[in-house]
C-alpha cells in the first residue's frame, strides 16, 4: 500500500461534528498521524477571520486554506502564506449577475461586507461568528475601494442554486470558479483558485507530492481537492453527487468519527 504522508481535511461537515466540535476520536487520530511525523491542513470555505477562531480551539494549530483556496494561513502566527483576489472588474459583473438574479451577494475584507444587513446577513455571520459591515450600493463600494476579495458569496436559500452555478460557469467560466459550499451558498473564486490549488499549495509548503495528500471533505467544493490529491475520501454524510467524486466513502459519519477512520486506514494504519 502507498505510504500517504498528509492529510487536507474539511472543516464543516467532515472533521467538525452536527455541533461544530470536533470529536476526542478524530483529535486522538491526528495526534497519532503527528507522533507518526506526518502533517494535516484544514482547508474550508470559510474566511479566515472564522477560520482562525475554529482553530483556537484545537490543542494543535494547523495550517489552515481559507475562501476555498483563496488563502494560506499559518494558525500558529496569522501569517498569511498566500493570497489570490478576485479583481475588482469582475466583482461588479458578479454582483449585477446577483442583482440581475435577485440573488444575496456579499464580498470579504477581515469582515463580511454586505450593501444592508438582514436576515441572510445574521445567519451566516451567526454561523461563522463574524461581523458583518454595511456599505450601501456595494457597486459603488467595489468602485471607490478598488481593492479585490478572496471570494464574493452568491446565496439562495429559497432553492437549488445548481442552476445558478451552471449558468455563473457558463457566462463567466474563463475567470471564475463557482461551486456550492453549503446549502443554499455559491462560492465564486478566481479560476484555478479552489481547493485542489490548496492541496499543491500544501504541498509545495510541506516539501511533499500531491500525489502523497489524502484530502478529505462532504461538499461540492471538496471535489476539486479529492482530484488534486492521492485519495479523495469523501464523508457518507455528503450529497450523492459528490460521493460518486471521490475515491473512499466513509463508513462512519462526521457525528461517528469519520475523518478518524479514514487516518486509520491510509496514513497510520490503525484498526
């Protein structure tokens, strides 16, 4: 069997559990995979103002890809490793598509920033435990600031937002990457940014192949990493659609332990 040395792990729905903690089995299975000298990544959707909260309550502080691949930060420091923007002229395309849609659109900085806090707003920021900034017509906002974001979040919680990916991949697929991150949310990052550029990013860091990554994840966002590296182990707790995507199904859940049985089985070779 081939020697894996790494593991690229999602955060939400995959290492954390229903009640966002992670679980004593899959901390104890990390700390096996380090006493072994092999290394773990977090890699999610989420900013990197969340994503840093969630790893302050790990007792180990991993490098962490944020804004699908977007960004490369060291836990232990916030050193940011790298960046990739979204440029401001495609922004505004962006956000006249959402208009145009009647889609909610937000963009980042080290907030969320949104034309008017609402409901959409709250719940998001409510589950990433951030702030959110109100601008006014985020146009003009985009226009005055001409600074670029990480990602500009597309959301639809009234329905499928397949269709919207699809439609976003054909209008603006030679600039973008959209994929859903959660129900009812569209993540669009610059093209080639998304979790598979994550994995080589890792990589490159770590001195190691891709090809010596296992990636672990439950979302249409993850897919891109199950491709980049070695293994794509997906949670059975995924869609079916991004199941038939990876290489290993899970037998357990992100509530049983999930991420624990796949460093079981591929990188300590545990029982």
């Amino acid at each position: 069997m081939k020697e894996y040395k790494a593991i690229v792990c999602d955060f939400d729905g995959t290492l954390a559990c229903t009640d966002k903690t992670v679980s004593e089995e899959n901390l104890k299975a990390i700390g096996e995979l380090f006493s072994q000298g092999k290394r773990f990544a977090l890699c999610t959707g989420r900013m990197t103002a969340s994503a840093l909260m969630l790893a302050e309550k790990l007792p180990f502080k991993p490098l962490i890809a944020t804004y699908n691949g977007g960004e490369i930060v060291d836990s232990a420091t916030g050193k940011i490793l790298s960046r990739h923007d979204l440029s401001p002229e495609i922004m505004l395309e962006l956000i006249r598509y959402g208009k145009e849609k009647g889609l909610y659109y937000q963009i980042f900085t080290d907030n969320v920033i949104v034309e008017k806090i609402n409901a959409v707003t709250e719940f998001y920021c409510s589950i990433c435990r951030v702030k959110a900034i109100e601008v006014g017509d985020l146009e003009e906002y985009v226009l005055r600031e001409k600074k670029g974001s990480p990602k500009l979040m597309l959301i639809n919680y009234q329905g499928d937002v397949n269709a919207y990916i699809d439609e976003i991949n054909a209008l603006f697929g030679d600039r973008v990457e959209a994929v859903r991150c959660y129900e009812g949310m569209i993540d669009v990052t610059p093209k080639g940014v998304n979790k598979g550029l994550a994995v080589k990013d890792f990589s490159r860091i770590w001195g190691i192949s891709p090809s010596e990554c296992v990636a672990v994840g439950d979302e249409g966002n993850d897919v891109a990493m199950f491709k980049e590296a070695g293994i794509g182990a997906c949670m059975v707790n995924a869609r079916e659609e991004v199941r038939a995507q990876a290489d290993y199904v899970t037998e357990r859940n992100n509530d049983e332990g999930g991420v624990a049985e796949v460093i079981k089985r591929f990188l300590t070779g545990e029982k």
